[in-house]
C-alpha cells in the first residue's frame, strides 16, 4: 500500500475539487485573472456551469438557483465583487446560501491583474450595508484550502448566508509538490430543510436561522426579500419585528462564532513576542519563525483563518504577549486596523508591504528591530 | 403567511396601487391565466422588482422572491434554471419600465438563452415612486407630452426581445387583448416577454384613451426554437486526472535552490517550468512552480519560478540568488533588475552582449540548434546536467510520459550537439 500520493497541483484545483464533495452544484461566474483557474476547474467539475455576461447577473443567477435548492458558488476578483456588492447584500437579506471566492489582487481599481494582494479585507468588513457580519474565511495553505472550501459551504447551508473564501493570486495560480494523502474525508452539505412547528420564512428555528424552504416546494409556500421584513417575509420599514429579523442577521452569525472560528496558534516556551498573519503571509511567517527559533528567538505564530467576524479569542491571545507584530500583504495593515483601529498601541507592530509577498527576511528583521515596517 | 396551501393564485391583500392604476388590471388577468391553465400556488414563483410594480409579491399567493431593480430578469432566470430540476414549475417575473431600462442587458440574456420563464414588463411610461421621471421605454410622443429629452427614442423592447432569440415577445396596448396574449406568453415553453401598457393616474393620465395615443404599437413576434434545458450532471473528481510522482532518482545535492526560467509568450517556458518542478519530485525534492507572463498571454515575455527544497517548502518566493536559464530578450528584460551578485545565468548566444551583474553567465548557443519553441527546454536541460542537483535523467522520464514525449527527446538529444 502506498503511503504517499504526491503529485503537482495548485490550489485553485484542491478549492473547487473541496466545493464539489462538499456539496456545492452550481459555479456561475465571470471570467477574472487571478481567478481563471477556478473558473476552467468550474466548468470541468460542478454539476451546473454557468457562464454569466456580468458579475452582477452572476449574483443575481446564484441567488435565484440558491433560492430553489440549488447550492452555487462563484470566484472573482475585486472588480467583480465590486459589481456584486449590491446582488450580495440581496442574497445576505434574503438570507441565502452562497460561497463567493475572492482572489485577491494589486490594487486600487484593475491595478496589477497578475500581482498577489491582500487588499480586500477591508471591504469585506464593510460590505453589508449597516456593518452587518458576513463570514470570511481565508486558507493559509493547500490543506487550509481544501477543509475551508469545505467549511465555507457548511457555514453557508447551515446559517443560510453568503460566505467568503478569502485567498490570493500566489494560493491559487501556483503549483507545488503535495502529499494527496495530507487531504481528509470532506463531508457534503446540504440545505436545511427541517421545519419544526408553523411555517414561517423567516421565523429562526435553529441557531438562530430560518428551515430552508425551496422556490416550488410542494408543500409550504415561501417567500424570500430583500427590504426590510418580519418573519412573514412582509415588507415592513422599522417596526420592532422586522428590526429584530435584521438584528437576527448579524446575531446568529456573532453568536454561533466558536462553530466556524479556525486558527492555528503555534507555541514555544517563553516566548514574549507574537507574530499574527493570515493567508498568503502565512508561509513567509512559518519559515520567519522557524529561522527565528533556530537563531534562539522565541517567538510564537498565530495564523487566523477566520477573519470575520472577530472573535474575542484573538484579542486574548494577544493580550499573553509583551509585543505582536501583525503580517500582511496590503498598504495599512486591514487585519491590524480592523482590531486596533487606526491609532494603535507601541506594542501592536505592522508589517506591511505591497507589490510582492513579503519575504521571511523582511519579518524577522521586524521582530529583531523590534519596529513596524511599511514596504 | 400560511403554511397550507391553497388553490387560489392571489392573497385577499386589498392592491396597493393608486386608484385608476393599470398595475391591477395586469396581476388578475395574470391570475386568471394561471388558473385557466391549471397551476397551483405551488407551482408558481413569482419574482418582482422595485418600483410599483414591485409591491405586487405580497398580492401573490404563490411563491414569491423580492428582489433589487431592475435585476428581476437575472433573479428570475436564475430561479427558472433551478427549477428546471422540478417539472410542472413556472417563473413569472415582473418588472417596470425603469427597471427593464437597467436591467436591459438581463433581458437580452434571458432572451438569447430562452430558458422556460415569463417576464411581464409593466410600462406605465415613467418612474411612479420617484415623481414621474421618464425611463428607456417612455415613447417619444409621452416626452414631448412633459417635455422631457425629446430627441430620444425609446427602445423597443420587443424587437430587442425578439432580436435576442425570445421564443416569444409581445406589446399589448389595450386592456382588452390581454388576456388572450397573456395566456399565450405563459403557454409559451421558453422565454417570453409581455409588454403591457398601464395607465400613471398620478404622473401621466386619467384616462386611458390618452395613454393609447403615445405608446408603441402592439404586436406579437416569435422565434421557433425549443426551450433550453438546464439539468445537473455528476462530473469526474478533478484529482482522479493527477498524476502522482514517486521517488525514483536521487538529488545530487541536498539544499534549497531556486530557477528562473525566461523566455517568450510561445515558447513552452510554463511548461518546462512544470516539467523542471516534476523532474525534481522524481528526485525526492520537494518543488514549487509559478509562472509569470502578461495578461495577454500570447506576447511579450513568460518566466517560470520553480523551487527545489530538500524540506518542506514554506515561503514560495525566490528573493536571493537564484540559477537562471534565459533564451530571449523579452525574458532577459523581464528578469534583469532580479538577478543578484550571486546568480548564474544560461543566456542564450544571441543575448551574449547583454551586461549581467551575475556570478557566473554561462553562454551557449541554445537557439541554434532549436527552434524557439524549444530554446526554453533545451537550455534548462543543459542547466541541469551542469549544475547536477537532480540527474538530467528525472528530466528525461518526466518527458517520456507526455504527449509530446517525441519531439521533447529529440530537443534532448541536441544536447550532444551542443557539447560539440
């Protein structure tokens, strides 16, 4: 029996391989560089692919086969989602399962199409309009790809929402030798559909989400909408029904946090500094503190994976440490500035830098520096 | 809302339009239809947009989706593709004429793409919940009407339709046609479009023979082709098609070195980067590659990075000295400014005057004996053998499992000449 399946493989294929066992059926997308890989691997391996002429038709096409029981999912890159923004806060408000893959790229605008980023953080902190929590999810290496691709269609089924997958041109559009073997089992997903009690399209029945009831049902009829409405899926401006259904939006995603929080904390004895980073940052930061360890530096590494919403886990683990240095590749720091703000403390450092993945040289001479550093 | 359901198309909900709107007159005759031809509430999904014509969903007693202006087409699209897995289903979408003026290019999509769903365009002229402003299908003799950018046609949305590939498309002007051209949009197996006039009280008229004199006229215009069906097909496993690469060669020297490999749009750099990578698995390295080249990848240059590693690969990047192969000048410019005190290059003798700041630059005649769509193979099996971190040998199998393996072997076989 072998004990190795090593072969030569990239990461947009172990993402959309990931969606189709977990139980998405839908790709509908537009076209976009870093995300083309994605899009051919659609085609060849979702039972339903869909070309659409525009982001804002894709959204609007996810929305509608999501709304009849059919799972979709789709991958773009910043100008896209831009485009999408609106379809996405629809699909939020109609609560309707989704995973939407962002790529990201070198900004601003169509910046540098072939150029890796993390620069779109910050948008997704504030893409429901009224700041409302949307999960983000980011994988930090090809395992991370695969289990979170699967957990990305899990949190969408289960708390009926659009999900992101948060990854970047240098994840998806490179190949490296992997042990197929490192893979495991995924579980497939599907819509929740068990009603308990009176039918009700928005009435919470578990974890704070609505039983899934299809367009076409046979047996109840439903209603999905986008404006502001009680749990009969009536319009209603600000009455104290429909305001608790729009709170419920953001609850059950904050509330139910523990069941989607990922994120790797990796230890030594005495350390007194921390280095946070998440996605493509991450390699640089796993070998920045091996090289740093070996030198006789303790320093420990916490990789988070799920972005958004914050979870107060992250602000104690910070709180053990004397310094934390905060890696990731955009202009300000999104991840830092999201925690701290713009003003931050002498103790919470910046490693930024635009352009090119920031080196393991370019993170170690931080923490031995002991200063921030903008590139 | 209830959870049994019930024979009747609408809810008792008293209509929410203003008094004399033509909005109603549409959704009963609508509902007639529907139950003429024997759907259920639960058949039916009813999908609206913004405007007055998007109060109607709560008038339904079907199915319903409310979504944003002017995207009722794309939303109701993506509804009829999903419940093509359910037969006996039917989408009736419903939009205004402001809506249908963004939302133009859903139409034509819909249209082309004549998948089985109704789309009931309501044009009252103008836009009612925002003070009558006019829209893409407000007729010329309205705007002169409420002097208002009279120079600008309309579109007419039917030939749009039509021109599209609608199975069907109509403009009903008259209440009294109707219900007959209702009925024959719903029949319809594809996609069908209904234009329908509806009086304004409120911003155009009170009467509707005044409405008859500006709108466009009424006509009937189809295409004879079947609809498209939109089933779900189980597809092969993306992983089923890896090759898995087995340890067969030992690396000649342990460590991490990284190749820069540049050449031209063409030239097979990508893919001798993937061979490169391959060839140093078979030697029990670990190996990364990711190729660089413009967005119009048919010009200009195309670099491949490859790392070998005798551990396992964190950072991807190659940020030090690095073992370059370079075989044309779009490669060379391209990865000049990289090359560090400590490289060593293998340029191609065409490039021999170009002023490196490399340790070493090893030039060799590669395009000579080559065309350049093999220059890029050639010189990285030349680098190879020279540097003997893994047995030109990894290479050689790597090539012989191709579909090209022929030609590639024979690119290989230069190698003596060269030595020559």
């Amino acid at each position: 029996m072998e004990t190795t399946q090593t072969t030569l493989i990239d990461g947009s294929k172990l993402i959309i391989e990931s969606l189709a066992r977990s139980g998405a059926q839908a790709f509908v997308a537009y076209p976009i560089t870093p995300s083309n890989w994605m899009y051919k691997y659609g085609k060849q391996r979702l039972p339903l692919f869909l070309a659409a002429p525009d982001e804002i038709t894709t959204l609007q096409w996810m929305a509608g086969l999501s709304a009849t029981g059919v799972m979709p999912v789709t991958s773009s890159a910043f100008p896209g989602i831009a485009l999408m923004v609106e379809s996405i806060n629809m699909a939020y408000a109609m609560e309707l399962p989704m995973v939407i893959i962002i790529t990201q790229r070198l900004g601003p605008s169509t910046g540098s199409a072939t150029t890796g980023a993390q620069g779109d953080l910050s948008l997704l902190k504030g893409i429901i309009s009224g700041g409302y929590a949307v999960p983000v999810l980011s994988p930090s290496d090809f395992v991370d790809a695969w289990t979170l691709a699967n957990e990305a269609v899990r949190v969408a089924l289960k708390y009926r929402t659009p999900v992101f997958l948060l990854t970047s041109k240098e994840m998806v559009m490179y190949q490296r030798s992997f042990d197929l073997n490192r893979l495991p089992t995924l579980r497939s997903y599907d819509y929740d559909r068990e009603i308990e009690g009176e039918f009700k399209p928005y009435k919470p029945v578990r974890n704070l989400t609505p039983a899934f009831v299809p367009l076409g049902d046979d047996n109840h009829l439903t209603r999905f909408t986008a404006s502001t409405h009680d749990e009969d899926a009536n319009i209603r401006k600000n009455d104290p029904e429909a305001l608790a259904n729009s709170k419920r939006l953001q609850e059950k995603l904050v509330q139910n946090l523990d069941d989607f929080f990922h994120m790797d904390l990796d230890t030594v004895e005495g350390a007194r500094d921390l280095i946070l980073t998440w996605g493509i940052t991450a390699d640089a930061a796993r070998e920045a503190v091996q090289q740093l360890r070996s030198r006789g530096k303790a320093v420990d590494l916490l990789t988070v994976k799920t972005l958004l919403p914050v979870h107060p886990r992250i602000y104690d683990i910070i709180d053990g440490y004397e310094r934390t240095f905060i890696a990731e590749e955009n202009l300000n720091g999104q991840f830092r500035q999201i925690l701290f703000g713009e003003k931050t403390s002498e103790n919470i450092l910046g490693i930024s830098k635009i352009g090119n993945m920031i080196t393991p040289p370019e993170i170690i001479r931080a923490v031995e520096t002991q200063k921030s550093l903008q590139l | 809302m209830s959870t049994t359901v019930s024979t009747k198309i609408l809810t008792d909900k008293k209509f929410p339009f203003c008094p004399g709107c033509g909005h109603g007159i549409a959704i009963r005759n609508l509902a007639k239809v529907l139950q003429q031809l024997g759907y259920r509430p639960q058949d039916v999904a009813v999908v609206s947009d913004i405007g007055c014509s998007g109060l109607i969903d709560p008038l339904f007693a079907t199915h319903t989706i409310h979504g944003l202006h002017g995207r009722s087409p794309a939303l109701g699209l993506g509804v009829a593709m999903g419940l093509q897995q359910k037969p006996g289903k039917k989408t009736i979408a419903f939009i205004g004429d402001g809506g249908a003026t963004i939302g133009l290019q859903h139409i034509l999509e819909a249209a082309r793409r004549n998948v089985d769903m109704t789309l009931i365009v309501l044009n009252n002229q103008l836009y009612g919940m925002t003070g009558g402003q006019i829209s893409g299908l407000t007729t010329r003799k309205f705007k002169e009407i409420i002097d208002f950018e009279t120079d600008v046609p309309a579109f007419n949305l039917v030939h749009l339709a039509h021109a599209s590939g609608a199975r069907f498309a109509a403009r009903v002007d008259h209440p009294k046609q109707m219900p007959e051209v209702l009925k024959r949009a719903v029949e319809t197996e594809g996609f069908a479009l209904i234009e329908i006039a509806s009086l304004c009280t409120s911003y155009a008229f009170k009467r509707l023979d005044e409405l008859m004199d500006v709108v466009q006229e009424e006509e009937v215009l189809e295409n004879p082709r079947p609809a498209t069906q939109i089933r779900l097909a189980e597809r092969p496993s993306l992983l089923d098609r890896q090759e898995i690469i087995h340890k067969e060669y030992e690396p000649g020297r342990p460590g991490r070195y990284g190749f820069v490999l540049a050449g031209s749009a063409g030239g097979g750099v990508q893919s001798v980067g993937k061979f490169l990578a391959t060839a140093g698995m078979r030697a029990g390295l670990h190996a990364t590659m990711k190729g660089e080249y413009p967005i119009t990848v048919g010009t200009g240059f195309s670099v491949a990075e490859v790392i070998f590693d005798h551990r396992p690969i964190r950072y991807t990047g190659i940020d030090v000295d690095f073992i370059g192969v370079i075989v044309t000048t779009d490669g060379l410019e391209k990865i000049r400014k990289r090359i560090t005190p400590g490289s060593r290059i293998y340029l191609d003798e065409k490039l021999k005057d170009a002023d490196l700041p490399a340790r070493e630059v090893i030039v060799r005649p590669f395009t000579k004996y080559v065309n350049r769509k093999s220059a890029a193979l050639l010189a990285t099996a030349y680098m190879l053998r020279q540097e003997q971190i893994i047995p030109l040998e990894a290479l050689r199998e790597t090539l012989t499992k191709h579909r090209l393996a022929k030609v590639f072997l024979e690119t290989l076989d230069k190698l003596a000449e060269l030595d020559g």
